[in-house]
C-alpha cells in the first residue's frame, strides 16, 4: 500500500491545526509531475488495477487526482483528525493559549480538550481502514494528511497514538506499508519524489 501525504494548503504554511481547504496550486503541479515522473518510474506499487482512495477533504481529492490520473474513491477514515475549535487555527496560538489542553493532547492518547476527535480514535478508525485492504493492499493508493499517515504507522508498529506524532511527514512525500501474514511491513516512509 502507497500513502501519499497530500499537498500542502495554506494552512500547512502557517503550521495551524488542519481544517478543510484546497491544496497550494504548486502542491498540485509537484503532484502531477510525480506521476508522470517519480511514481511511474520507481513505484510498482501503483499498477494500472490499482484503487486510488483519497481523504474526503479537498487538498487530499485534488492530490489524488494529480498524483494518479485518475479519479480516487473517497474513504471518510482516511480523514484528518477533527480538530474542533482548534481547526485552522495555529499551533502557536494554541500553545500560548491553551497550553494544559494541548499538554494533555499530545500525552494522553484518549484526551480531546478541544472538542473534537482523540488521537486514539483518529487511530482506531485508520487502523479499521487499514485491516479492510489489508488482502488487497498490494492495489492500494492512499492520499491523506499526516495525521492519518502516522496512525497508520502507530498500527503498523504497535505504537501508542502519541508516539506516532515523532514522524515527520512531508506534504507529498511518501510511505509504504506492505501486508504481510499477521500484519504489516514498512517499506519506507517520508520518501520525496525526486522531481
């Protein structure tokens, strides 16, 4: 299975929580260019049967279609985490404002002072996703945010929810996970396309 980190938005640029918004145009263009050049030419993992899911927000659809050429089928648990009031907002901001909540947050797996959705629920519904393709992952494209890439390696690995957040994913960078009988092998993660 290839995930595909979705292109960059406004809001990745001023490092805010995610929210909803259309990918950068020239996130969409390095998009294009990757299928044309990086994955044809080094990833088998995105033969011509293969099913291209995308995240339900537009960045990740818009990347899907760029990335691959084709038109993605939309999968709801490949959404970003809700972030509630702190969607959209920086994480600066927050840090200067609501420093015990987001304490809390990136400590206790199950906290959600922000009224919105738990590191380990985010988790909880990638990993289903996940044990769902698992037989055909081998046909499997993923485009989402990093939130639900690093959730899928928590699964992958084993990891706490919170530990997952030590991985740095890259707007359009790359991870493979492959099946393997009883679970999942990580081929790589972060790979940059070479555009």
């Amino acid at each position: 299975m290839l995930i595909i980190r979705q292109a960059g938005t406004p809001g990745t640029r001023r490092a805010c929580f995610p929210a909803p918004e259309d990918a950068d145009p020239s996130g969409l263009a390095q998009a294009a260019a990757l299928r044309r050049t990086d994955l044809a030419r080094t990833d088998p993992a995105l033969p011509d049967d293969a099913v291209v899911f995308a995240a339900p927000w537009p960045a990740a659809v818009a990347t899907a279609r760029a990335a691959s050429g084709r038109e993605p089928v939309v999968a709801g648990a490949l959404a970003e985490a809700d972030y509630g009031t702190w969607a959209g907002r920086p994480f600066a901001e927050i840090a200067e404002t609501e420093p015990e909540g987001l304490g809390a947050w990136l400590t206790d797996p199950d906290a959600a002072p922000h009224g919105g959705e738990s590191l380990s629920e985010l988790g909880a519904r990638v990993a289903a996703w996940l044990e769902s393709v698992h037989a055909d992952a081998a046909r499997v494209v993923a485009v989402c945010d990093a939130g639900p890439v690093r959730a899928a390696l928590a699964h992958a690995l084993g990891l706490p929810a919170t530990r997952a957040a030590l991985f740095d994913i890259a707007p359009l960078s790359r991870t493979e996970l492959a099946a393997r009988h009883g679970g999942w092998r990580i081929a790589y993660v972060n790979r940059k396309a070479a555009l």
